[in-house]
C-alpha cells in the first residue's frame, strides 16, 4: 500500500487551540496510508514582496514543506467570519514569488471547529476562493463544519463521542481518496504543463 505523505495546517497560534485537538483527532482516525506532519505557521513575519529576493528560513521552511507533501490538509478556526490572520499569511509565503506555487495541484482539505453553531463555515468558504486561485484542488464533499463539545474529545485528542468519530473517520477517508485521486490525474503523460505555475513566467 503507498503511503501518501500529508503536511497540515492549524490556523490557530493560541496554545489551547481546540483546533489542534481537532487536528490530533483527525490524525489518530485517518486511514493508515496517510502520514502526517505539521507546516508550522508562528515563526513566519508578515509577508512583503521586499523578501522575494531573498526568502527568511522560515519562509524557505514552509514552501519546502507544502512541495514536498502529497497533499495539504487545513485545520482552521474562523475568525470575523473568514480566514485567520497568520494561516492566510503562510499561504501567501506558500505562494509566492510569482510563479513559484508551491500549492498548485496540491490536492487540499479544509476542516474546523469552533464553539458556534455554524462552525468555520464562512472561513471555508473564503478559503475555498484562495485554493480555487492557487489551482489547488479541494476536496469538496463531504463538508465538516465542527461545533465543538469538549466532552466529545479526550486530551490526547481521542475521540469519545461515537457519532463524531465515525462523522470524522469518514472524512478522512474521503480526504484520503481524493489525495489519490488527484495524484493519480497529475501523473506524468496527463495532459498540462509539468510545473504549471513556472510556465506563468514565459507565458
């Protein structure tokens, strides 16, 4: 069985983050092909093009990490209904200098939870709209819009709440087939550009 190699996100810096339970609940029900291993978000400076010349380790850091995963999966709080500051921050180091995206064709998954009754809803839906620009392919259905019950989830990040785990268990394996998916329609001999986003710069 091949072992697909997934970098994750969490969106939230806040050390209690309910969101990186969630994040270790998703990890411990994940089908086992999946291997995970966090993009870390805190150290990075706020982006400018004055650092494209000359990208910090940091920044360096995060694109060597999104291409060098199979697929991206983002765990995310929603702030004032749309992205958090410092996770729509790391995307645009991901992505930049121009023509150098490190997140094209990266078939992606977006999941959060929040204390609210509509969970990261609009924060998906913001999200949707960066991935969709960054030709990154996104896992559409099913959607996991989280309201989190702390009695739902042990602090190692186990699921306790039957109902949860299988709603969970289930999205990942759909994540899980969808990375597949995608990989298997990016293999060499499809039809496109081999490395789509450097064809920007002749183009």
């Amino acid at each position: 069985m091949a072992t697909f190699k997934i970098g994750y996100f969490v969106g939230s810096l806040a050390s209690g983050s309910i969101n990186r339970i969630l994040a270790n609940a998703l990890i411990k029900l994940a089908p086992e092909d999946l291997e995970f291993t966090e993009i870390p978000i805190k150290d990075l400076p706020l982006y400018s093009y004055d650092y494209d010349a000359d990208f910090p380790p940091a920044g360096r850091a995060l694109k060597d990490a999104v291409e060098g995963s199979d697929g991206i999966l983002f765990v995310s709080p929603e702030y004032n209904r749309s992205i958090p500051g410092a996770l729509k921050n790391a995307i645009d180091w991901g992505s930049r200098p121009w023509g150098t995206n490190s997140f094209a064709r990266k078939p992606t998954g977006i999941i959060g939870a929040s204390p609210g009754s509509i969970g990261t809803a609009v924060m998906q839906s913001s999200m949707r709209a960066v991935l969709s620009f960054l030709d990154a392919p996104q896992l559409n259905a099913p959607e996991a819009y989280l309201k989190f019950n702390p009695s739902d989830f042990a602090d190692d990040g186990t699921v306790t709440n039957q109902g949860t785990a299988d709603f969970l268990r289930h999205y990942m394996e759909e994540y899980g087939a969808f990375v597949e998916r995608v990989l298997a329609a990016n293999a060499p001999g499809h039809i496109g550009d081999p490395k789509p986003d450097e064809a920007k710069l002749t183009r």
